[in-house]
C-alpha cells in the first residue's frame, strides 16, 4: 500500500555525519526504490563541511554501497534519485551561515506548493539541539506548526533533570505532535510484530497475565564492546545507552494494556500506564533487585579483547556499568507478582536479543518421572535479532512406543521472506515521520517517566564506586551477581541456542 504524501523537504542536519551514511541515506533510497516517497521531494544534506552537490551525492553513494540491505545502487536509479539530492554547507554555532539554508528551503517550497512539509533531522550531537531549533525559530521555518517536524535521536537527556530541560526547550518552538523521538528499536519488524501478535491473536490474552505467566525476562546482549564510542560511553554506561530507551520500551509493550484502538496517542497512554505501573526503587530495592558490571579482557570468537578500562577514550578507573540487570516489579492487576528481568551488556558472549516468557507450570504432574527428564515449562520466546522469530515451547510426546516428553518449538519465523525484503527501522520509522504516525515515536512523557524511574539506580551507582569492577570476562554472560538475581526466585537467564554455520 503506498502512501498519499505531501510534497517534502528533508533538511539533515549532520548531513556528513555517521548516522546519515549509515542509516538515513540507505533508508530513503529504499523508501525511494520501492515507490515511497512522495513526487515532489528533495533531501537537503547540511554541516559544516564544505562540499558541492556532487561531493554530497558521493557520500551517500558509497553509504549505500556498504550499508544497505539492498546493496550498491545502480546507476540508472541512482542518477534519477539524485535529481533530488542537494548540500548546503552551514555552521550551527554561526547563526549567519543557516541564511542559505533557510532560502533555498524557501525556494523549494515556492516551486513545492502550500502543501508542502518541511522535516528537519537532526543527526548531530544534542548540545546543537537548542541552537538548531532557536535558527529555525529566528529564521521563521518552524512556525508552520501543520507542516513542519522535527526528528531528534536518543539519548533524550543524560538524566531526568536534563530530559526535561531538553523537552521544555524543544516546547519552546514545537507542539508535541511536531517532534518525533526516534528509538530505532521501535521500528525493528520484529518489535512491531509483538504488537501484531499480542493484539490481533485472541489465542495469547487470556493467557497473558499473573494467572499463567511465571515470569518475564528482556535480554539485550552484545558481543563488541564500546569501539570508538569509548568517550561518549564512559559518560552514559548500560542503564542510559539501553535500559532508559530501548528495554524499557520492549517491557511496555509487553506488559501494556491493550489499546482500543491503533491510533498514536492510545498506544502511547497505555505504555505510559505500565511504566507508571512499575514499582519505584529505593536505596535497598536497588541494592536487592539492581546488578551492574564491568568487563575485563578476555576472548570473543577466538579473538582477544581488551578489557572496558583500557579501551580507547577510557577513564582507566571507570565506575562505569558495561553491563546491568534489574529485576522490575509491576503493580497492578495483570502483572502482580510477576518479576521482569532485564539484562544487556556489551562483550558478552553472544549477540542478540530475546524475550522469554515463561509460563506457569502444569498444576498437577500425571506423567512418570522417567517420561519427563526433560521437562520444561512452557515458554514463548520473541527473538529480535539475529533472528526474527517467535517460539512456543511445548511438551509432546517423543515418537516410539514408550510415552517419553520432549520440549518442542513451534516456530513463526522471517526465513521465508527474503532477508533484504525486510525494511530496516529507519525506513520504517523516515516513512512515519513523512506520513505524520507517531506511534512508534516516544512521547515526552514516556521518556521523562523512564528516566524518574531509573534515577535512584542511577543516583545509587554513581555516588557508590563499585569495588568489585570489572566483574565479569569478555565472552561470559555477565557477572555471578546476575545469575544470583534471578537465582533467588528460582529462574535461570534463558539465550537461545548459537547456531554455527555450516
Ligand atoms: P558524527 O558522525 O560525529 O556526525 C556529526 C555531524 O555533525 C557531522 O555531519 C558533522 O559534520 C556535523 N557537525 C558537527 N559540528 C557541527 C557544527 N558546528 N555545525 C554544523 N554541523 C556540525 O555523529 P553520528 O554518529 O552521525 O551521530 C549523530 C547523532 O545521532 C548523535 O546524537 C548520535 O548520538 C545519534 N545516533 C547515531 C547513531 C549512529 O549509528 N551513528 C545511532 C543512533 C543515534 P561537519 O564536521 O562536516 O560539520
């Protein structure tokens, strides 16, 4: 189904930057490939360095070519997309220098027409964020309010002090139904499928509360380390770069109610609802339910890796969390007394992410001890990536002539779509941005509620140096502490498998 859209202007700012070549240049290409954007369109690259069109269209040529799903572009296509492609050079400290900017903008929207929309990404650090906004407010191309947005990246703050300074400049010049908060995992297909599978199945919402479910666990884990981000990280740690954002938005969708109906701001209410739902830390809950850690060297697919304190741009005394695990309690009438664990880490030993839901055990055994060795309580588990599957694990009964129990998966997986058929988040997420749909955006609330909600483990970890790091070993799965958390309630962290290829 192909969109209706406005005539569009995207302005990205940090036009040469990382995130653009990486991400937002593959995405609208594909957008553009598969007939998503609309007719009249133009992509506006600008930062300070000083290139011609040419140049421009270049970089984000050899972007695609090493970054995106699809591969190098071809050239017929490539010559036609690029009629529409443009660089503008301008400094955000030097207000003066976004006067080019704003008129070629103007000029577009002369030739565009009334209808046109003007969306400003801002891919550049977010100490630009208010000197952006407070040029497109001086210069008149925020006012607009029906036809311009504008896209900012996590994190959103470094805290809840910050977030909220963040929100309240941004309300300044835009209306909340302006400004899109992208968390990219959001726009992950499967993350979008657990919405599908959660509220379009009658099979699951009978079974998905504190009746029949044990426990819940949301694991993140990551196989590198912090690469070249050792600056940024050192100042952030695993709370902030993961479980504020990312995990936190997996448990609402989880635990959310369900909507009654698909329309942004409902969604939105009712993840807020189970964020609000969650049980507030305090000192000794932290010290009960919250475990950070560390890594040392060690080796990562028979490689040797340094450990997190002497990695490049590293204080080499961190107290900085590489890795968290937090048991979060839920109050309210679905999910009381049913733990959630979330875990994520970095040089762990396995990259992926999954969520397990374990459901309660059968009431009563009727089986012999020798027919159920391997028995299992059932688990339905959503795997994120590298797969993208969900499974629901089973008892049946193993072929032959005695009645042995074995676990099976039932598996729905994305095999049978071809891998490059699948959209990358960012196209989803640029496509929604263009068709103004929210719903997967963060609304101002739900990160300001998230950061209240981490503040005292924050606060807790910050004011005590942990005497025990680095506490686990690249490779491993993280500290001992963590294995205790989930020990105590008599659960185990649950990974998938490591398929190894052929
Ligand atoms: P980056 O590679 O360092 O790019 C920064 C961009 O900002 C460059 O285009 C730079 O271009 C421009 N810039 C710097 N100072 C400027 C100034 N005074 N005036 C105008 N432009 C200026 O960073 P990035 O990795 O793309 O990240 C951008 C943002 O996205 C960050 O907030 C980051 O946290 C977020 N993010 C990035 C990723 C990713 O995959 N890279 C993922 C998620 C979120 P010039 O030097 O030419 O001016």
């Amino acid at each position: 189904m192909k969109e209706n859209i406005n005539p569009t202007i995207i302005v990205i700012f940090g036009g040469t930057g990382d995130l653009n070549s990486r991400k937002l240049g593959p995405a609208l290409y594909n957008l553009y490939l598969e007939g998503f954007m609309p007719e009249k369109f133009e992509l506006i690259g600008t930062a300070r360095s000083n290139l011609t069109d040419a140049n421009y269209c270049d970089f984000l040529e050899d972007g695609i070519k090493n970054f995106s799903r699809k591969g190098k572009a071809l050239k017929k296509d490539w010559q036609k997309f690029t009629k529409h492609v443009s660089y503008t050079p301008a400094d955000i400290k030097d207000p003066e220098s976004l006067i080019t900017l704003k008129n070629k903008i103007e000029k577009i929207q002369e030739e565009f027409g009334p209808d046109t929309q003007v969306i400003y990404y801002l891919a550049v650090a977010p100490k630009f964020f208010s000197a952006i906004a407070d040029s497109l407010h001086k210069y008149g191309l925020a006012g607009d309010k029906d036809h311009t947005r504008i896209v900012i990246e996590k994190p959103f703050g470094h805290d809840l002090e910050s977030a909220q300074e963040l929100n309240q400049m941004l309300k300044q010049h835009f209306r909340e139904r302006q400004i899109y908060r992208i968390d990219h995992y959001l726009g992950k297909e499967a993350v979008q499928n657990i919405m599908a599978f959660r509220f379009a199945n009658s099979l699951f919402e009978p079974l998905w509360n504190r009746n029949y479910i044990e426990h819940v666990q949301i694991s993140v884990s990551e196989s590198i380390g912090v690469e070249d981000r050792g600056g940024y990280y050192d100042g952030a740690g695993a709370l902030r770069d993961m479980i504020q954002n990312h995990l936190l938005q997996l448990l609402c969708i989880i635990a959310m109610e369900p909507p009654t109906s698909f329309d942004a701001n409902e969604i939105r209410d009712r993840k807020v609802d189970a964020l609000k739902s969650i049980r507030k830390f305090t000192n000794d809950s932290v010290r009960k339910n919250a475990v950070r850690g560390q890594y040392t060297d060690g080796w990562i697919n028979g490689v040797e890796v340094p450990g997190y304190r002497s990695e490049k741009d590293v204080n080499p005394e961190s107290n900085t969390e590489t890795y968290a695990a937090i048991k979060f309690n839920i109050d309210n009438w679905r999910w009381q007394g049913v733990p959630f664990y979330l875990r994520t880490g970095k040089r762990m030993q396995q990259s992926s992410s999954i969520i397990t839901i374990q459901f309660k055990d059968v009431p009563h055994q009727i089986f012999q001890n020798e027919s159920v060795e391997t028995w299992q309580q059932n688990r339905l588990i959503i795997s994120i990536q590298p797969e993208m599957s969900i499974r629901l694990q089973v008892q049946a009964k193993r072929p032959g002539l005695k009645m042995v129990l074995n676990p099976v998966d039932m598996i729905f997986d994305y095999k049978g779509a071809k891998h490059t058929d699948t959209p990358e988040a960012y196209e989803t997420l640029l496509l929604d941005v263009m068709t103004g749909d929210q719903t997967l955006f963060m609304r101002v609330d739900q990160v300001e509620y998230a950061w209240e909600l981490l503040m005292p483990i924050l606060n807790h970890w910050e004011n005590k140096t942990s005497i025990s790091f680095p506490n686990y070993t690249s490779g491993s799965w993280g500290p001992e502490e963590a294995e205790a958390l989930i020990a105590k309630n008599g659960f185990f962290w649950y990974s998938l498998p490591i398929k190894h290829k052929d």
